[in-house]
C-alpha cells in the first residue's frame, strides 16, 4: 500500500511542475503528514524533491546530482525498449551502451510486457540507397552541444565536399543547434567571417577548439530548421562512398530539389529554375532512374559514363510497350547530354 502510493506520488510530481501539500493529500487521499512522510520516502530513494514552506509553498521534482530509479508506465516501457532496438548507429561507442540500457529494461519488464515486447521481431535491413551514417565523436556532440547551450563562440576546420581532401576551412562560428537527418548529424552556426548562417557536417569537423568569447541571439534566417538544413548545398557523402559519381543541371527549382533529394546528395542553386546536382549511386542507371522521378529535362555535365546510361535508358523506355494508338510512350523524363 505505501510502495503503490509512493509511485503514485512520484507520478504526480512528474506530471506537473509544482504542488501544494494540500493538493497532493487530495489526489492521494491521505493527510498532509502522510504527505510529508512520503516526500521524505522518496528523497531517500534518490529523487530530488524540493519544498518551500508558507502560503505559498510548494513540492517540486528537481534535478539531482545522480539518476534516480526512473518510473514509466506499459506504453513508455515498450517505446523505449523498441527506440534502443531500432536506433542508428550513428555515434561512435555507442552500440555497447545502446544493447546494455535495452537488456536492463527486458530484465525489469514484468511477465506481460515482456510476452509484449517479444512479440515485435525486428529485423534491420540495409537500404542500398542509403549508406551507413558516418560515425561522429560523442565528445564533439558535447562540446557544441555545450557551446550552443552557452552562447560560446568556438573555431574549427572544417572539409566542404568540394575542396582539395588536404585542405580545410578555418571557420569562427556561433552554434545554435544540432540536427540529425537521415543518420547525418549537422549544426546550424552562423559563421562570423563569411557574415551568414551554414550547416556543417559534424564528421566534417576537426581541431575543435573553444574561444570563451560569448555571442548574443541571433535570429535563424528561416523559422523552420529542418526546410533550412534540407535547403543547404553542402550536405552529401565525399565522391568516393560511391562506386557511382555524377553531376547533372536539372529544370528543377532548387526548393524541390532540396525537399526531395536524398540526404547523401549536395546542389547548387544556379538560377531560379535551374539546379546542379551532384550525388551517387551503386549503378550509373540507378542514378539516371533517381533523375528521372523529378519530371523535368537535365544536362549530364558529367562523367561520360553517365551521359551513356542516359542514353541507354531512354532507349529502354521508347522501347517499351506502345500506347493503344500505336505510339510509343513519352519518357517519363528527357536528357541531354552534355559530355
């Protein structure tokens, strides 16, 4: 009976910020001193509950200086355990910690929850289209983590996809956020020499250094962060993840072809309707099969490879079944080759 009020307390200090003594006898149906009695109960289990006396007093559930027994019922039971079976493995030395915290769980799960939880056989498997995220440094996580946190001017060399692979920018930049997209993990900064807001690839990023120089707010120029990373030219693998490497300019305006390209892909916006793409790929068809989903005519500027599966592709498809007036089908997209 105390053990199942004294969770039903914690429950109650979790959902809600503060509580009155009064408040918290009323919904436990006990007295206030029983009240206290269990708020005592609780702190000597580890849970940081901070009281303030008077009128205007209160019961909060604090931050403490170590974890506590966490609580959680069926529903967030069975979330967590099927988050650490499905996350990806995206942070270097995590993968043993991952499988400890989810066989902790499984130990604790009761008789139903666990029949529950075994009936989700999962089983992972490798999208060819998306290669495995390259690992990044959990000390680099927190220490921009951190500096955003702060407002904490930091430097670092960072490698752009089209540089020279012995080469780096210098760049000063505030932190404002880390973002992961597809396994890829980013931070939006403003950069402090060029004078305007970047993403940057954090496996990207080398000699982290903090300056202890702070910075003030600065508004991101757009209020959606996800349209403003997927919106960044400079977010693809490095040429040689793929066996198959090529660049086209395509009549696509370079809002959609940032909201639909793959996260593996990088682009440059050379006009209003016109987009330069460069992206990979396991075949050259494949790539060819990619642009063609776009709807839209595109110039190959490269390699020749490239250009000649274009051609052999749409040959296939002029080739394909004839329309009920005996024409052939219009290709589903046009290319001119350019090299």
């Amino acid at each position: 009976m105390i053990a199942n009020r004294t969770l039903e307390l914690l429950s109650l200090l979790q959902a809600q910020k503060e509580w009155t003594g009064d408040g918290l006898a009323e919904r436990l149906g006990v007295s206030p001193r029983t009240v206290r009695r269990d708020i005592n109960r609780l702190r000597e289990l580890g849970y940081p509950v901070t009281a303030r006396k008077g009128p205007s007093g209160f019961y909060r559930l604090s931050r403490g200086a170590r974890l506590p027994p966490l609580v959680v019922d069926d529903e967030q039971a069975i979330a967590i355990a099927l988050a650490l079976q499905t996350a990806p493995a995206s942070v270097t030395g995590m993968g043993d910690a991952t499988k400890r915290a989810l066989n902790s769980i499984k130990e604790l799960l009761p008789p139903h929850l666990a029949r529950r939880l075994a009936t989700f056989s999962i089983e992972q498997i490798e999208n060819a289209w998306e290669l495995a995220p390259p690992q990044v440094d959990p000390a680099l996580l927190a220490q921009l983590s951190a500096a955003a946190q702060q407002r904490e001017l930091v430097r670092f060399a960072y490698r752009s996809i089209d540089r020279d692979p012995v080469e780096d920018d210098e760049v000063l930049a505030e932190p404002h956020r880390l973002v992961v997209w597809s396994g890829r993990w980013y931070l939006v900064a403003y950069d402090q020499r060029r004078n305007s807001w970047h993403t940057y690839r954090l496996d990207r990023i080398g000699q982290l250094t903090s300056t202890a120089w702070r910075f003030g707010p600065r508004e991101v120029p757009e209020a959606d962060i996800t349209r403003f990373v997927q919106g960044q030219p400079d977010r693809g693998d490095t040429a040689d993840t793929w066996p198959c490497w090529g660049t086209v300019l395509m009549e696509c305006p370079a809002t959609l072809v940032a909201k639909w390209a793959p996260g593996a892909a990088s682009f440059e916006a050379i006009d209003e309707r016109i987009t330069r793409i460069r992206m990979g790929a396991w075949s050259w068809s494949a790539l060819i099969g990619f642009l063609i989903t776009f709807n839209c005519h595109f110039t190959v500027e490269g390699p020749p490879e490239l250009a000649e599966a274009a051609r052999q592709v749409i040959g296939r498809l002029d080739a394909g079944v004839p329309l009920p007036d005996e024409r052939a089908p219009e290709p589903v997209g046009s290319v001119r080759a350019g090299t």
